[in-house]
C-alpha cells in the first residue's frame, strides 16, 4: 500500500516537466518564429532530423545494461573499483550517443566550425601577445573579432586547445577525444562529493543516474562538458578538504575554481555550491581555519597568472555583455526564455530527476518542520545524510536558476548548463525503483539524439 502512494506525486512531478517541454515546443513553434529565437527547434538549439548512425546499436546496449543491472552492480562493487566503473559506463554511453550522429559531425567536426574553439588556433602563435589584446576583439564591430564561442568565454577555454594542438594533438578529433575522456570525468567528481558529504550508500544509488545521465548528448561533443568536468572536482576537492580537513585538497579545489572561472564567465556561479560545501563541512572549517586560506590561495593562482600575462577578466566580461547583446540575445525574448531555459534543462537532466527533486524539496521540508522521528541511531544517520545531500543538490538548483534570471543564458541552455545539471542528477538517490527511471532517462536521451540533429 505504501509504495503506490510514494510513487503517484514522484509521477505527477515527472508529468509536470513533460508538459513543460511541450509548452517550450508547441509556443516556439507556433507563437513565435525563427527569427524571434534564433533555434531551429525550440527550446533547443537544432533542427528536426529522424536518424540513425553506428553508436546506435552501442548506445542502445548500453542503455540496456545499466537499466538492467546499473542499480544492483552499483550496490555491491568495491567502491574503488565503482569509480572506474562509472566512469567507464559514462565514457562508453558518451561515446556511443556521439556516434550516432558518425564520427565527424557527432565528434572531429563539433569544435572545428566556424564559431568553435579550434577556428582560431592559428591566431594564438604569440600566446603572451594574444592574451594581452584578446579583449580588443570580443565587440563585433572590433578588427578580427573574435567567434562566439571565443568571444564568450574568458581565453582559458580555447587556451586549452591551443595547448592540445602544441603538444602535437591538433584537429578535431583530439579536442572531441578529450572533451569526452575529461567531461565522463565529471560523474566521478559527483560522486566523490556526495559520498563525503553524505555518505556512500546514497553516492552508490546515485551512481547509475550519473553515469547514464541524458546530459550525455551535449557533454560529446560540447566543451562545456569539459568545463563541467573542472567545475566538478573543484567541489570534489573541496567536499574531501573539509571532510578529511586536509589542506592540500583545499588548495587543489581552489586552483581548480579559479581555473573554472577562466573557461567559463557563468560558472563563478559555482561559488554557491562552494558555500554550500562550506556549510555541510563547517565542523572541519572550524576545526582548521587554514583550510580557507589554503582555498583561497589556490584560487588566486589562474587569476593571477592571467593577469601579470595582460588579461583583464572584468574588462572582458564588461565587453561579452554588450557583445552578448549585439547578437542573438539582442532578439531572442526573456519572456519566452525564463521558462523555456527549464524546459531545456528536464531534457538534460531527465524526467526522474524532476521526481528525485521532488523529493529532496520533501527531505529538506521535513528537516524544516522538524520531522526528525526514526528508528533507531542508523536511521538517524541515513535522515542526516538525506538532508545534507538534499541541500547540497538545493545549492545546484539555485545557481541555476540564478543564471536563468540573469538573463545571460537565453537559448543553448542545453549546453551552457552541463555544469549545474550534473548536481541535480544526484537528486536521483532518493528515488525508488531505480530501474524503471533509468529506462525513462535512457529513452528520453536515445530520443532525443535520434530524432533532432543537435547543434551549438
């Protein structure tokens, strides 16, 4: 009697997020026009384009198996060997989702295009000199202006290019190997977090939904699953600092942030869930204040190292806002995208873990009300860790929705926003019958990569 019950609100939630991805469809193609939104199928950034492709079979397969098996396997393998696992799992479904769409369109073409990272390697000969005037081609009136891409993130994002094709790894098809090999990374780093600060039990129920994650469509071959990837271990990093009160992780987290804020400008939204790590570890803060410091000055490394080299981050991000505005943000309407930006991120996060959400508002609802009745010292522990990881995954949603109002993330969400949808993925610990919402996520991003052709 007790689990229809449970089930039925975790349903509704899921039906809910169903429906507003067919509100995101049905008003962008009906109510507005190409013109107004600049995507070819609204909410995301493509055009509609039924097929097939060699990882079909591959990612069907995957799918399958860790529907299948993904819960039981990750409850009882050795979590030493579980991280591996998982990462192997999360490289095999990128991989096969990516060459659905064939090698060079779904891998060695994604960042060769025009508006892509690659297009301008030849520029960065003089890579001190480059740095220095990289601001005086963001403004597309400036001389050479810089591509989107490039223009709208701070240099070490394609910096990181530069340095692969230096090393003797150039073309498209290293940058895509890499941005795969490293962004499958970011499950791993989740799952570090949660289970030291929350436990493993439910790191190892959230392990599947990490690891078959519909995010998996954009993190091949986008470089923003890369800087998911940086954005991840910062707060692995930091979750293991304060846990283990160690301040070698602590300045490791922070070098790690500050590089993150030099890929992307929107991630410095990071610092919330940073914060929120602080909070859940604040006994081991306390215990040993050089843990801040420690943070603190690995942050300031990349900043400062850009810095002495000729870039000014916030003269940048003063030229990307008025650049932001001069394209395509200057047409697409906040009204249409302060919504349809959710709608995007239920296509990457997928239906449960619209349900596990649900249930983290519950957990933390009830730590609220003060429902802190159980069965016994085990139990108590479990409720503790439920709480932390609901907050934990709190602080994921709310800088999300931060870079939603900011009115700096219309359209290509999809995309932008791999770093914080990895977060909420976690949320899926708390779900039961794990199974049945894997095949769910599993359906959603076979669907999805089969039936539109997905661009950036």
């Amino acid at each position: 009697m007790t689990r229809p019950r449970s089930a039925s609100p975790d349903l509704y939630a899921a039906a809910a997020a169903a429906l507003l991805v067919a509100a995101a469809v049905l008003v962008g193609r009906y109510v507005y026009t190409y013109d107004d939104l600049i995507v070819g199928w609204p909410p995301l950034l493509g055009r509609w384009d039924p097929h097939l492709g060699p990882g079909t079979p591959a990612a069907v397969l995957v799918a399958a198996g860790v529907a299948a098996y993904g819960p039981a396997v990750a409850a009882r393998l050795p979590w030493r060997a579980l991280l591996p696992a998982a990462w192997g799992t999360a490289l095999a479904w990128t991989w096969s989702l990516a060459l659905i769409d064939g090698w060079e369109r779904g891998v060695a073409g994604r960042l060769t295009t025009s508006q892509e990272y690659l297009s301008v390697v030849d520029r960065w000969r003089d890579v001190p000199a480059t740095l220095r005037d990289f601001n005086g081609h963001i403004l597309l009136h400036s001389p050479d202006n810089w591509p989107a891409h490039v223009a709208g993130h701070p240099p070490g994002a394609t910096l990181t290019y530069v340095l692969l094709d230096r090393i003797g790894l150039g073309g498209g098809g290293w940058a895509g190997a890499l941005t795969i090999t490293v962004g499958a990374t970011a499950c791993v780093a989740v799952l570090v977090a949660v289970r030291a600060l929350t436990g493993e039990r439910l790191a190892r129920r959230a392990a599947p939904f990490l690891a078959l994650a519909p995010a998996a469509v954009w993190m091949g071959t986008s470089a923003d699953g890369y800087f998911a990837a940086v954005a991840a271990w910062a707060v692995a990093l930091l979750a293991l600092a304060v846990t283990r009160r160690s301040p070698g992780w602590a300045a490791g987290s922070g070098l790690l942030f500050g590089l993150t804020c030099y890929l992307s400008y929107g991630l410095t939204l990071f610092a919330v869930i940073a914060a929120a790590v602080l909070v859940l570890g604040r006994r081991g803060v306390r215990a040993r204040p050089v843990l801040l410091a420690a943070l603190l000055a690995g942050a300031a490394v990349v900043p400062v190292a850009f810095t002495a080299a000729g870039f000014d981050w916030w003269e940048a991000y003063r030229l990307l806002v008025t650049r932001y505005y001069e394209g395509a943000a200057g047409v697409r309407p906040y009204a249409y995208w302060v919504w349809a930006n959710l709608a995007c991120t239920v296509l990457i996060t997928g239906l449960a873990t619209v349900a596990g959400l649900r249930r983290a508002g519950g957990v933390l609802l009830r730590r609220r009300a003060g429902d802190v009745r159980t069965g016994g010292e085990r139990a108590d522990g479990e409720r503790a860790g439920e709480v932390r990881l609901a907050f934990l995954v709190a602080a994921g949603l709310l800088a999300l929705l931060a870079a939603d109002l900011s009115g700096m993330s219309k359209a290509e969400t999809e995309r932008i926003w791999l770093p914080f949808a990895l977060w909420l993925l976690a949320a899926c610990a708390f779900l039961t019958r794990p199974r049945g919402w894997l095949t769910a996520q599993a359906v959603l991003a076979l669907l999805v990569n089969h039936l539109v052709a997905t661009g950036w």
